[in-house]
C-alpha cells in the first residue's frame, strides 16, 4: 500500500480514505494518532495489525464536539464534565462506562468502559468534524516504540502498512495525554500526562493516583500499561544528574568499549560531547516542557544513528509536577534501569 503524505489543505483526501474504512494517521498536541473509523470494526481492526498491538490494550476514541460523548457513555459525572470543559481541548483523556453495545468490543478492549479525548489541534478537530464519526487514535507507531512526534517518525514505521498521514508538523507536548478514570468513586490518573495532578485536583478535588505507577509490583488497571512501551533498540540506561554520576557512566562505558549515545541538557552535551560518539539536547535550558516535546524524537535520533551505539545515557527530572510524566515514559524506555556507579 502507497502510504500518502497529506498537507492540511487536503484533509478531504484524508476524510474520503477514513471514510473508506482506511487508516489514516493525524496530528495531535501530544503525538500523532492512528486514526480509524471508531463505528466501523473492521477499520478499527486494522488498527490493531498495523501497529502490532495487543488485541486486549484499549484505544481512545478522539472526539471534536463534547456532545458526541454523550452518545456513548452511560452516565457522565458531573466532576468529569467541569474537568473536561476546563482542559479540552487538550492533553486529558477521561474514562468512563459506554452503552451496551454502542462501542465494538476492539475499541474498548473487551471493557463496559472507554477512553475519551478532544484533541488540541485545529487541522485534527477540524478532520474529525468532517468525517462526521468519532475516530480511534493510538499513537501511530510500532507497539512498543517510542511514539511518533512527527510525520516522519510515523512514516518511518507505518510506511506501506496505513493509507495516509496528515502533517501537521512537531507535536507540542511530546507525550501521550494524561489519563483519568471515572468509574470508580473517586477519580484515578492511570497515566501520567501533561495535565498534572495538581491542575486536576485545583479543578474537582481529590483523586488517587493508580498503584502501579508508585509501586511497579502492581498488576496496572489500564490494561495497556503491562507490555513494553516507547523503547528503541537501543538499551537505554537512565542517569540521575543528581548522584553527579555522568562521569562515572562514561567511564564504564569507555572501560567497556560501548559506543556512548547521549540524551541530556545543553549543559550535560555540551560537558561531554567530545567523549561519546553521538549527543542529542533534550532541553536548551533545563526546562521540562522542552524535555518531554523532545524526549521521544532524541530517543528516534540516537537510536537511527550509523555506526549503531550500544547504549544511551538518559537525563533524569526530579519526580514532581510534569517531571512525573516525563520519567514515567523514560522509565518504560529504559526497562526500568539506572545507571549505577559501582
Ligand atoms: P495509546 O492508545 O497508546 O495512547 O494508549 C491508550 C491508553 O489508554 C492505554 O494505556 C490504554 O490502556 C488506556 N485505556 C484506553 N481505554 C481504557 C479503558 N476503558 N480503561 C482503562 N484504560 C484505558
Ligand atoms: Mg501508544
């Protein structure tokens, strides 16, 4: 299949192919999604193959108007509904319980529940208006990769495989949005985003955050959360700046003959590029918003670099605020692993 490359003044290229039962992929403030016909199984199927991903692990449903919403779900709490008109557009997806038979069960994963979200991107809104249907919208990679933050990255593993991509440039955030769950009494992040806890709490008041994401034991509510996720081939190894151990990890690195890849501020690159064999700057001056828009397209970068590196040294945030967003996608990355001085 020819995979084509759609600028935003030809979206009614993109809504004849969805309309087709294709998949076509589109920007989004977070990353690019992967977008099927959300009433249509057999687009919605599709999906599932294009990017290798298990059958089980659920999709979000992207809509433009609230009131499509409340098509599907059961019951719309009065809390999810002031979060929503306060952030969507935006990074948040809310869960909630569908009607019976309403969603196909290759979109809710089999659940009684669905994912939610009103993407903050004029060219996507503006697409899914015109379709007219609500689209499902994974991030549009290979399961298990780093998620794709521009046409290209998703070209790069969807190519021959989706009918089109629409390019709408850079993602803003860099990270998939933050996931809340509603059907439980009192609500649940389930994944860390760009809306923090704490802009969510100033909104409806108290809400949990998912065990799994303080203790890595806990078998995860969210279903997709238990297989490998946003990894390169490359091992990755997490530094935390604070131990001061950048020079110990490229010591051991050079005691082992390993060609050294390097992800970290300005400041960290510029200490150490002479040292390594290829650098990348998360963040010009230590700021989180530009490490996490940057994170998984230095990870795509350094991971496509010829001679290939045998390991990449990631800069760790202090878990706070958006931070823990940031290093709950590095942890994944990194299979969990930091670098130890021995
Ligand atoms: P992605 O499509 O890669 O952005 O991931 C969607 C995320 O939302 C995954 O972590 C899913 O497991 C989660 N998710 C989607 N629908 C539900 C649901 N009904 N209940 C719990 N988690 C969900
Ligand atoms: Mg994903």
């Amino acid at each position: 299949m020819d995979t084509k490359i759609i600028q935003p003044q030809d979206i009614e290229v993109a809504v004849a192919l969805i309309q087709a039962g294709e998949l076509v992929a589109f920007p989004t403030e977070t990353v690019y999604g992967l977008g099927a016909d959300a009433t249509n199984e057999a687009a919605v199927k599709k999906v599932y193959q294009a990017k290798g991903r298990p059958s089980d692990n659920p999709l979000i449903v992207h809509v433009a108007q609230l009131k499509t919403v409340f098509e599907y779900v059961d019951n719309f709490p009065e809390n999810a509904q002031e979060i929503v008109r306060k952030f969507w557009p935006g990074p948040l997806t809310i869960i909630l319980p569908v009607k019976k038979d309403r969603l196909s069960p290759f979109v809710t994963g089999g659940l009684s529940t669905a994912a939610f979200r009103m993407p903050n991107n004029e060219i996507t809104l503006r697409f899914i208006n015109k379709v007219g249907v609500p689209l499902v919208g994974p991030s549009a990679n290979t399961s298990g990769r780093p998620s794709p933050t521009t046409a290209q990255h998703v070209f790069h593993d969807l190519k021959g495989k989706i009918a089109g991509i629409i390019d709408g440039g850079a993602a803003e955030v860099g990270i998939e949005s933050t996931v809340l769950d509603f059907t439980e009494k009192t609500p649940i992040i389930l994944r860390p985003g760009a809306i923090t806890h704490a802009q969510i709490e100033a909104v409806i008041g108290k809400v949990q955050v998912d065990k799994h994401l303080v203790e890595a034991s806990e078998t995860p509510k969210a279903p997709g959360m238990k297989y490998k996720h946003y990894a390169p081939d490359v091992e990755v190894q997490m530094i935390d700046a604070t131990k001061q151990n950048w020079q110990a990890a490229i010591e051991w690195a050079h005691g082992k003959k390993l060609a050294v890849g390097v992800l970290a501020s300005k400041t960290i690159v510029t200490k150490y590029q002479s040292e390594v064999v290829a650098v990348y700057t998360l963040t010009e001056h230590n700021q989180i918003e530009e490490a996490m828009h940057t994170l998984f397209s230095g990870l795509r970068k350094l991971d496509e670099h010829q001679p290939a590196l045998d390991i990449l040294f990631v800069e760790t945030f202090a878990e706070q605020g958006l931070a823990i967003a940031y290093m709950n996608r590095l942890k994944k990355a990194a299979g969990q692993k930091f670098f130890c001085a021995q």
